[in-house]
C-alpha cells in the first residue's frame, strides 16, 4: 500500500441513468467555438481548425438527475457567462483515431454547462495569456448524469437549448457543430492519446449572456432530460 505524505483527493465520478455505476473522470476537453453562429457572435466566421482548453476534473459540479445543483458565484468576475454544451464520454482511448471509428469510443452523453469568466477570459485573450482564470475555476463545469450510448444511440442531432429564470436563451441542434463529435474525437486524439474517462464538452450554440446571483438555468437536449443549475 502506499504511503502518501497526505490522503489522496477524491476520484471526480459522474452517475449513470440507469446503473448503480458510475464514470471515474480522467481529463475534462472543451472544444471552442464550435457552432456555426457562435463562432459569429464571437467575431469567427468558417471552418478553422478546432482547438481545445482544458478545465480541471475536480472544477466539475456533479448534478444529481432531478436534482438542481447550486454554483456559487465565483470571485474577481462582474461577467460570469453561461455556456450550454452536450458532453461525451470516452469509454475507450487511443491515439490518432479516425474519424470512422471514433463513435465506437463514446461512452455516454451528459449535459452541462461551461461557466466561463468572460471579463477574464477577455483580458487574457487581449495580452496573449492563456485562459484558465476564466474557464477553469472551481464549480466553473456543471454536469448531469450519464446517459450510455448503448441506451441513446449514436447522437448527430437533436435540439440543445437553454433557459434563464424561464426565458429561453440558446437554442440549436446539435447538426450545427462545425466539427461534428467523430470529427473532434479524431483531431483530439491526434493532440493527445485519449483514455477511458476524458470527457468532450463539444461547444455551445449562440446566444451566451451574463447571470447573476439567484438565476436559475435549466438545460436540455432531446432525449436526456434537464440540467438544473442556481446561481446562489
């Protein structure tokens, strides 16, 4: 047995619809402007190569299904924005998959949401710097349970959507990602050798906005229910 200076912390697990198992998370991938219009809200037109940021596995807020998580607002930000995102599971790695094969290494699907400090993902982006004072701080990724591939099929569609105190404020389907998932599992897995665990949040529609304390968000995509989320 080894014997650590101090306890290990904790494996990040999500749930999963349906199992009493549940789904250790390794590394957590963010793919960036990857949906048509956003990549015009965000002054990005075509089809430039993806690219990708990280958020730290223990940044995740786990969501129990039926349940609304609370996310507290997090400090040095008067600009906190909300980002609504199907997520994929890796259920097996490898390197350099093609983009053929890459639906045989998807797990499962979860929403969630990557809560971004756009003030200060902006000054980075300004001076060069890279972006994890906005994008990787703590509760800054809420997620809802899996749901298995092997219960939802392969996704390449269905409408994503969010609300805000009820109003809704994105709305898509997911046929209007400009680097579909097969094709950004492939291209990822050229940049790193992915494994059993990584988690894909694979862009967000048009239509990110600010939120306050007391807001509350709920989002959804065809077929996998709600994420509920407050700003407390």
């Amino acid at each position: 047995m080894t014997n650590f200076v101090f306890a290990p912390t904790e494996t990040v697990a999500l749930p999963i619809v349906g199992s009493v198992q549940k789904f250790p998370v390794r590394r957590v991938y963010c793919v960036g402007r990857n949906y048509v219009e956003h990549a015009k809200e965000m002054g990005f037109t075509g089809r430039e190569d993806p690219f990708f940021f990280n958020k730290p596995a223990d940044a995740l807020l786990v969501i129990e299904d039926g349940t609304t998580g609370e996310m507290p607002y997090p400090p040095k930000t008067q600009d906190l924005h909300h980002e609504m995102e199907l997520v994929v599971a890796i259920g097996r790695g490898g390197r350099d998959i093609s983009v053929e094969e890459a639906n045989e290494h998807v797990f499962g699907y979860a929403l969630g949401l990557d809560m971004t400090r756009r003030d200060l993902q902006g000054e980075a982006k300004k001076l060069g710097r890279p972006w994890e004072v906005g994008k990787a701080f703590d509760f800054a990724g809420p997620i809802g349970p899996i749901h298995p591939v092997s219960k939802t099929g392969v996704l390449s569609q269905g409408a994503i959507s969010l609300d805000v105190n009820g109003e809704q404020r994105q709305n898509s389907d997911l046929e209007k990602l400009i680097w579909s998932i097969p094709e950004s599992i492939a291209y990822l897995s050229g940049l790193f050798e992915l494994k059993a665990g990584d988690l894909i949040f694979t862009g967000t529609p048009e239509g990110v906005a600010a939120v306050q304390k007391g807001d509350h968000l709920v989002g959804r995509f065809s077929g996998l229910g709600e994420l509920s989320v407050k700003i407390v």
